[in-house]
C-alpha cells in the first residue's frame, strides 16, 4: 500500500477531518487534517471527537439484535406490540425487520427523495427541542404512511428514531446509555457518545458550513438536532470505529450467526444501494459485499468501509462536509492498484 500516494490524495483535495485505515487491529496509516476550532486555529487530532450524522445508526442494529438474542424482542415483533402509542394513520403492524431494513413505509421526517437539505427541518420547528427520541414524534406523527409497510426499500430516519424508542422501551433505559453499555464499553470506545451541542465534553470539533454570500464559515448549531437519536448523531473517533470493526469481526457483540444475518444483503437495488440490518453493503465479486456505514449532515461527512479483498477498514470524517466517498474511491483505487 503506497501511504505517500494517499498522502497525497487528501492533500490534493484539501480534506479536513481524520482518516485511519487499519487491518486486523493494526493501524497502518492514520492522520488528521484541518481544523476543530477554525477561528482559533485548534487542530484537529487523532483523539478529536466527530460528528457521525447517520452512522449511529449501526449501533441501534446492533442493540437491537443484541435484544433479540436474549430473547427481549422478535423480528416479527410490531410497532404496536413494544410502543403502544396513539400512533395516527400509521400502520401498528409495522415490525422491527421492517423498520431494521428500511421497507415500514412509516412517515420520515427527514425524507431524503424530497428533502434535500436537513437544516430546513428547523425553519418552523427549534432543533434545540430535539434531546430524546420522542422529542422527533411531532415531525413524523401526522403525517400518512409513505407506502404499505413491507413493499419496498426506502432509506429512512424515522425507523430507527423509533428502533431507539423500543430499545428505551424494553430496558428501561435511555437509548444512549443502553448503547454506551452494551456497544461502546464491550468495545473499548471510551470516546464515544451521544453529547448535547450545548454542553459538549472535550476534544469534540466543531462542524462547519461555508457561507457562501458572506465568504465565511459558521457552525451547523442551528441546523441539526441538539443531540443525536436513533436517527444518529453519535460522536466518535477513527480509533473508535477500529475497535467497533474489530469486535464485530471477532463477534463479541453478537453471536457468529447473528453479525453474519446482520450483514447479509436482505434487501435494496443498484440505484438505491442494497442493504442488510442497519449497514449498507456494496457488491463485490462472487455474490460477496463491502459493508460500510456513513453519514452526512450540514458539515459533517462521515464513512467506514472494510474492503474484504485487502482486508482492510477505511474510515474517513471531516468535520467540514468534505467529499469523503469521492476520497474513498481515490483510496481503494489506490490500494487495489498494489
């Protein structure tokens, strides 16, 4: 693996944030780019804590499977079995495989088909009254079914808002504290949490956004969640998603049979991209997956990819928005050109 050509890949395209890659819980290279404090001109680090947007959304998959192994919770369970809400026009008998797999067809408050911009969520409706997950009930509850549950593939953040809920639901926890003891801890991720944007512990970097009329940066504070739900929102660093990748592999969160039933592909298409429970998965040769997880908000960009045929885990977050797939591709080119 040629480093100084990867090197010179973030260099050239001006990447601001972390990247790590590592194989069999050797890390063979990682470096952090640009700034945490961009007025103060603090550098990011190896230790500093990134936003993840949507990447949390693994870790409830995990949770939950973990919850179906001890026997808590079923696939075949239903909306309407673990949250018996008022829950409007939509379907109860949604059940937790749907929602794992994007195919409820439940109301998503942030739908990606017709929204393009996250920030807009928050024109009518304060983001700093998003701290749990029921707080995000009034963005989804009125509104109509978007398909009948079961009928096909739609990425959506409302599912895992509501997985969240169940977990909540079931053990009489928090979501984040059930995953900090159950997924972070087992995996040594001691950097990793779900943290308020007004109250953020240490070492966390700032997320911008460029102004384009003021020719400036400013902060994405009023343009996502004060804090991450289901949905996601976790903070953590490359080193972290190393060990989550090394104890996935090593099945010391769930059994063999389960994190392989987790990572099969269960459903998707080549446009909308093809899916297993909680992780995406892109095809490679002889009927196998790359499976990856990622993440996007206002200036926060984030993936983790294990490249089954060099056997290696690439991680990338900017804190900036920066074009992290596009860095992605540039570096498995590289690496399969070896």
């Amino acid at each position: 693996m040629d480093i100084n050509r990867i090197k010179h890949i973030l260099i050239d395209q001006g990447f601001r944030g972390c990247i790590q890659i590592s194989n069999n819980k050797q890390i063979i290279f990682a470096e952090a780019y640009g700034y945490s404090d961009f007025p103060n001109r603090i550098p990011n680090t190896l230790e500093t804590k990134f936003a993840t947007a949507s990447a949390g959304k693994v870790f409830v998959a995990v949770s939950i499977l973990q919850l179906i192994e001890s026997g808590k919770l079923r696939l075949q369970d239903t909306l309407g079995d673990i949250l018996p809400l008022d829950w409007h026009k939509i379907d109860t008998n949604i059940t937790i495989e749907q929602l794992l797999m994007h195919t409820s067809g439940i109301p998503d408050y942030f739908d990606e088909s017709v929204m393009s911009e996250y920030g807009d969520l928050w024109k009518d409706f304060p983001n700093y009254r998003i701290r749990t997950n029921s707080d995000v009930l009034p963005l989804f509850l009125d509104k109509p079914m978007m398909y009948p549950r079961g009928t096909k593939f739609q990425y959506n953040n409302t599912g895992f808002v509501v997985l969240a809920m169940m977990i909540e639901a079931v053990t009489n926890k928090p979501f984040d504290i059930y995953l900090h003891l159950n997924v972070f801890n087992p995996c040594a991720m001691d950097s990793t949490g779900y943290y308020e944007l007004d109250s953020l512990p240490a070492k966390c970097a700032n997320n911008y956004i460029f102004d384009g009329e003021k020719n400036r940066f400013r902060t994405n504070i009023y343009s996502v969640d004060v804090k991450g739900t289901g949905a996601g929102g976790a903070f953590t660093t490359v080193g972290d998603i190393g060990r989550f990748w090394g104890a996935l592999w090593s099945y010391k969160l769930m059994t063999r049979k389960t994190t392989l039933e987790m990572l099969r592909c269960h459903n998707g298409n080549i446009e909308a991209g093809y899916y297993g429970y909680g992780i995406w998965l892109e095809p490679r040769g002889n009927n196998g997956h790359s499976p990856y997880f990622q993440g996007r908000d206002p200036g926060v960009s984030f993936i983790s990819a294990y490249e089954p045929s060099a056997n290696v885990v690439i991680t990338l977050v900017s804190n900036y928005g920066d074009n992290v797939w596009k860095l992605l591709r540039n570096i498995r080119e590289c690496i399969s050109g070896q």
